[in-house]
C-alpha cells in the first residue's frame, strides 16, 4: 500500500477519460498506485467542463467516446492552451486513425487491451522526455 505524497511531494495530475467503467477504474487504480493524481471520466463535456484540467500533465483517453471522440477533446483542450502529453486508447488502431491521432497532438496510440504498468510505464517515459506539445 502507498503512502500519500507529502506537502512537499508534488505528484503529476492525469486526466483519464474511458466510457468503459471497469477498464476506467482499473486504471485509475494502478495510475494511482503509481503515484499519479487522476482525474477520471466517462466522456469528453465533463472534462472540459472541469476547471482543473487544464493544470494536468497528461491526457489519456479513449478514442470513441458518448459525446465525441479523443481527437476532438485533444483539440479541444489544445484550444483552451493545455500542452501537456497525451496517449490515445483504441481497440481500432489503423494508420489513418494513428496518423489524425499524431496530427491532433498524441504523443502515442495505444491498442486496447491495455496492460496497465505499459501504459504506466509510457506515462513517466513521456514525462522524462519532454514529450508534450
């Protein structure tokens, strides 16, 4: 079991938006075991409508979603100045759909299932790099 961070302990704020409540909550558990703040969603209105995502270092979201798709709440957000890295979910990978991903600003495109300490993984990798937008 982890501890919770410290006052001096920063952790990094990830918004995960999945409409599959099972795989959503699946992974909000690890993320957060790996010491990640998430922030999980059903779909792309709450997520804009939420103040606080716009302060959130990665974005990791499903393709197709109720109300839209992660293309749109990519563009979306880079509209509102959210430059942070984002990893697309699809069970659906063609190279037309990893090529508009890319050009939307996806760092990565990951193929469901996902196996969770991958996508982890991926995440810190990112952030160490300099992946963002």
């Amino acid at each position: 079991m982890t501890s919770p961070p410290s006052a001096s302990e920063s952790r990094t704020s990830v918004l995960l938006v999945e409409d599959d409540p099972a795989i959503r909550r699946s992974l909000q558990l690890h993320l957060r075991a790996r010491r990640f703040d998430v922030r999980a969603f059903g779909a792309c209105r709450p997520v804009l409508a939420d103040g606080a995502a716009g302060e959130a270092a990665v974005l990791v979201s499903e393709y197709k979603l109720p109300d839209g798709d992660g293309l749109g709440l990519l563009t979306a957000l880079r509209a509102k100045d959210w430059r942070g890295v984002a990893i697309l979910l699809t069970s659906e990978t063609t190279r037309d759909l990893e090529e508009a991903a890319r050009s939307a600003g996806y760092a990565r495109v990951l193929r469901k299932p996902i196996i969770e300490a991958a996508l982890g993984d991926m995440i810190e990798r990112l952030l160490r790099d300099g992946a963002g937008a």
